[in-house]
C-alpha cells in the first residue's frame, strides 16, 4: 500500500491528466468531494452501528 505522499502524487497526476484532457477542474474538485463524502459517511455509518450494536 502507498504510504500518503505516494497516494498524494498519483492523484495529482491524475487530476492533471484529467485537466490537460479538457475537465473543468471545478467539475473534479465537485467529484472528489462526493466521493470523499460518500465514503468518510459510509465509514462513519459501519463505526456508528457497530458501537449501537454493541451498546
């Protein structure tokens, strides 16, 4: 597994290509954001009925 400097430079590479191939970067960053929401809420949902399960 990459250590966060590595995830860091892959995604920045990544986003670039997507800008250099003609993205909004606005529409990205909009992206990201979904995503990073869906998954932190997700994570945060399996912590929250895990600790009510056991409470």
């Amino acid at each position: 597994m990459a250590d966060s400097k590595e995830f860091a430079k892959e995604l920045n590479a990544l986003i670039k290509r997507y800008i250099d191939g003609g993205s909004d970067p606005e529409d990205i960053a909009a992206e990201l954001a979904r995503e990073a929401s869906y998954v932190f809420g997700h994570y945060n949902l399996e912590i929250y009925l895990e600790t009510r399960s056991k409470g």
